[in-house]
C-alpha cells in the first residue's frame, strides 16, 4: 500500500507556452516561485509537468498543501482563481484562469 497520505491536496493549474517560455517559466517557478511557497505553512510540494501541444508546451502545475486552509493562505478567497504573477505571465503564451483541487487518496512512489 501507498503511504498514508491525510487530507493531502493537490491544486493543479494549466497554462501553454512556447518551448524556451517553458523552460523559462521553469526556472522562474524554480527560483522565485518555490522560495514563496516554501514559506506558507501547509505547503507541502509541488510538480511541474510538460507535454507536447500542437507546437506548444503545455505546463501544468501541481502543489500539494496539507489543507483547504493552507491554499486559502495562498490564493485568497476564490479557491478556484489561479494566481500567477504578472513576471510569470509574460513567459507564457496564455494560461488558465482556474485551477482545481483533488484530494490524494494513494500516493506510491518508488
């Protein structure tokens, strides 16, 4: 069996970008993005995924926060609203203005 993962949730996020707006949005979500998340209490992780998309890359992100509480702390009210920075926008053709959450039931990993 996987571990025993809590209340574990994973806020996902869409947006596309050219293949160097990628590898940009990237370092930015690695160098300037991380340390913020870091910094609020129930953060607990975060992916950055890529996938071919008709000459684009599709970049999705998922963070993983302990509890509803913890990801009100970063996104304000509006759970559902996507927040990315202005600096993080001009790396990206466009982006989803939404994000969603699902709850970890399993979680294995090698």
């Amino acid at each position: 069996m996987g571990r025993d993962t809590g209340i574990m949730i994973v806020r996902t996020w869409s947006a596309r970008a050219t293949p160097a707006g990628a590898e940009n949005y990237c370092t930015y979500f690695h160098k300037t993005l991380l340390p913020e998340l870091r910094g609020i209490p129930g953060f607990a992780g975060a992916m950055l995924l890529a996938g071919d998309l008709d000459g684009l890359v599709e970049v999705t992100a998922h963070t993983l926060w302990e509890s509803e509480e913890a990801i009100h702390a970063f996104a304000g009210d509006d759970l559902t609203a996507a927040i990315v920075e202005p600096e993080g926008l001009t790396l990206l053709s466009d982006s989803d203005a939404t994000a969603t959450h699902r709850r970890v039931l399993l979680d294995v990993r090698v």
